[in-house]
C-alpha cells in the first residue's frame, strides 16, 4: 500500500494527464503553453513555501535567483567561441562536448556552451549567491530578514549585468535545449505536449523532494525553528545551519525554474528580476497556505494560468515570460 504522501505523488501526475487529456479532447491543447510556464513558476513558489511555511523565514528576493539561472544560462548559451576555436583550451572544451557547434538565426555556425553545462553552471553560481547572501542575511529575523532578501535582491541580480552580452542574441539561440534524449525545451508548438510534461515533470520530482524532506528528521528541525528559533537551539537543533540550507535549496529550486523557462520561452526580460514578482510569490504562498505544499501547488497553479490567459488572451502563440 501506498503510503498517503505518495498516494498525492500519484493523484498529482494523473490530474497532469488529465488535463492534457481533457485539453485535446476540446481541441484547446494552446492552453498546455501557459500550463506549462505556470508549472516552471509554481516550482518557484513551492520552494518559497519550504523556507517561509517551515523555516519560517521571509524572503522577497526569490525572483533574483529565478533571473540568475536564466541570464546565466542564457549568455553561455548565446556566447560565441568560433572566434577562438583553433586555440588549444576552446579546442579541448569541444572535444569535451563542453562546447557545442549550432546555426545561429541567420544560418552561420557558432560554438557555444552545451545548454546542459550551462544549466549546471546557472545553478552552482546561484547556489554560490543564496550562501554568500544567506549567510549574514539569515542572522535577522521578522520584518529586518525581509527588508534584507528585499534589499540583496538587487544585489544577487548581478546576473543582470549579461543584459547587455545577452540582450541582442536572447532570441532562439537561447532555446532548444535537450534535457533528454528525444525531448527539447522549446515553446514551438510541435514540442508543445512534451514540454508540458517535462515542466510538471520538474514540479513533481520537486513536491516528492520536499515532501519527504519535511517527512523527515529534518523537517521537524525546520518546524521547530518555525515555532520557536530559541526554544529549537535550547533542544539542540542548529538553527542557522538549518536555516542557510533551506534558503538554499529554495534558491536553487527557483534557478532551475528560471533556466528552463528562459530556454522555453527563448528569452528572458528584466522584470522576472523584479521586486514585484517576489512580493508575487510570497503571495500566492500566504494565500495558498503558509505550511501547505499542496495547498500552494494548487493556488500558485491557478491564479498563474488565470494570469497568463489574461495577458496573452486566447492566442495559441506562447506569452512571455516578462509578461
């Protein structure tokens, strides 16, 4: 039998193919588009939910980490090393596969950085910020420790001083990215149901990650600092460790989020580094439910389709992101 978090796994991945069922059989199969950029969004916000619903610690500054997985991926993907092919270091990273050979927009050859070295350098540079940063940040708490997030999230956007390297090439260089063999992220609407599964494929590896993470002897360390920081250090618990760690793994969970929709959208804007797309998911975690996963799986899912419907009205080309 079924233990009953794993019975919500399940229920999880065949409302998934419900909806995907359901959507073809009333031929609006253009609505997987936005379901899909609201998967890579909610995958944001479940991590907040970790930090804020049992860490207990408020952050506005998650948007920062979405943009520097995205630019940084975005500009190692869309940097060109054909200039430099025939030295001996860029020779033996294309021999490494590190970098890759593609066409361009206008048909010429570029060496650029495989998209999954990319990803993985995206994610370690966030990992890299949300330690320098949560290191001294986390040492506040209440309203200081979100004046902190909201102040450092300019800070740890430094990635979006690749606005000027990636801005003119943010295009579809920065796309067709292949997770797996076979499959590719790109908003195209032939790659339209296989990006849909891969965008709620990452949204349940993640809700299985932290639900078995707050299953555990961890997770009640995270709930007793929630409760009370001081009463959980006087027991023994190591509260900043335990704190720094999660507000870790929120980030990076946001980074992936931020790489894989910029791949799919092919492009990522200033605004996804915005103050109020942090304020945004903070909100969407207080109305889903401070120390609810599903409770903010299910409203982050909703009220961020019902958000991109309503920019990109019932057109079955794909919104932005920026949007």
């Amino acid at each position: 039998m079924l233990s009953a978090r794993y019975r919500h796994i399940l229920s999880l991945v065949l409302a998934v193919a419900a909806v995907h069922a359901a959507s073809a059989l009333l031929g609006r199969e253009f609505y997987l588009t936005q379901l899909t950029m609201t998967a890579y969004y909610t995958l944001v916000v479940i991590g907040l939910c970790l930090l804020m619903g049992y860490a207990g610690q408020i952050s506005l500054g998650h948007a920062g980490f979405f943009a520097i997985g995205g630019y940084t991926s975005a500009v190692l993907t869309t940097l060109n090393f054909s200039a430099w092919k025939d030295s001996p270091f860029v020779s033996l990273l294309a021999k490494l596969s590190i970098l890759v050979g593609r066409q361009d927009l206008y048909g010429g050859q570029v060496l650029s950085v495989h998209p999954w070295v990319a990803f993985f350098v995206a994610v370690l540079f966030t990992l890299v910020i949300a330690y320098g940063i949560g290191v001294p940040v986390l040492k506040l708490k209440g309203h200081y420790l979100a004046m902190a997030t909201l102040a450092s999230a300019p800070l740890s956007t430094a990635s979006s001083l690749a606005r000027s390297a990636s801005a003119p090439r943010t295009g579809s260089p920065a796309s067709g990215v292949p997770p797996s063999a076979g499959l590719v992220v790109s908003g195209r609407s032939a790659h339209r149901t296989a990006n849909y599964y891969i965008a709620w494929g990452l949204v349940t590896i993640g809700m299985a990650l932290l639900i078995n993470l707050i299953g555990s002897r961890v997770g009640r360390a995270l709930r007793s600092i929630h409760g009370s920081e001081d009463a959980a250090s006087a027991m023994g618990v190591d509260t900043a460790r335990y704190k720094l760690n999660t507000f870790v793994l929120s980030a990076v969970l946001a980074s992936i989020a931020g790489v894989f929709l910029t791949h799919y959208n092919g492009g990522i804007g200033p605004s996804e580094a915005s103050v109020m797309k942090s304020v945004r998911y903070v909100a969407i975690v207080a109305v889903g439910g401070m120390a609810s996963l599903w409770g903010t799986l299910i409203m982050s899912t909703v009220l961020n389709f019902l958000s991109l419907r309503a920019t990109s009205g019932a057109s079955m080309m794909p919104c932005s992101a920026a949007s």
